[in-house]
C-alpha cells in the first residue's frame, strides 16, 4: 500500500508533522530510562542494571536459577556515551564529544552513533525528551 503525502494547496509543499522541531535526528536530545539503574567503575567501564520481572522472569529464576537482576556491560565507546545521554545533549553534541576522544577509532562517527542511540531506544534504555 502506497503511503500518500498531504500536499498543502497553497504552495504544493508536503505538510510538516505537527510537531514543530526538526526532524534531523542529531537534533534529538535524549535522556536515559528512569526504569534502569547504572553504575561505572573506576575504569569507566559503565553497567547497566536491568531487573528481570513477570511470572516467566520468576519461574525461570526459581527453576532454572536465572538472576533477579541481569547486568549489561557496556563496552569502551558505549561506557563513553551513556553518561553522556543526559537530557540536556543533542546527538550531534554526542558526537562532537565522542570524536574529541576517539578520533578516527570513533568513524564512520554519525552513521554508527545514530545506530547506536536508535538500539538504545528501542530497548527502552532511553527516550526522546519532550520538547516543551
């Protein structure tokens, strides 16, 4: 089924959407999950603390002696960039701050931090804050 655009009759432009910010996403500022808990170490290796609820999640930990609480370890550039995702942040600013202490390690930079910041989202480790 073909997607079809709305045409605004005065200037045959498509219509924005209705919400008024830009739809570039390194404009995207997020801000990490309240539902998580992290921590980083001394090396600033950063953990993600994801506790492990419903019926499935407790039978599995009484029968097959699953944990309560299952740890996510972030690696080097990710421990880098989760502190980072503050709320206050634009992906691109991100990215600024990551090529600033990656370099050339960091590249393709935007493809793959944009990636990177999408899996998060979609796992619900993040969000994208409301604009006001």
């Amino acid at each position: 089924m073909k997607k079809s655009k709305q045409i605004n009759k005065s200037n045959n432009m498509p219509n924005k959407s209705k919400n008024k910010g830009s739809d570039n996403y390194l404009d995207y500022v997020f801000k990490r999950s309240d539902k998580y808990r992290w921590e980083k170490d001394d090396k600033g290796a950063c953990t993600i603390f994801i506790e492990n609820r419903g019926v499935f999640n407790r039978i599995a930990q009484k029968l097959l002696k699953k944990p309560k609480v299952s740890q996510l370890h972030l690696e080097e550039m990710g421990s880098f960039i989760w502190p980072l995702i503050d709320g206050e942040k634009s992906v691109y600013d991100i990215g600024q701050l990551v090529q600033e202490a990656f370099g050339e390690k960091a590249e393709p930079l935007y493809p793959r931090l944009a990636k990177y910041i999408q899996m998060l989202d979609a796992y619900g480790f993040i969000e994208k804050k409301d604009e006001l």
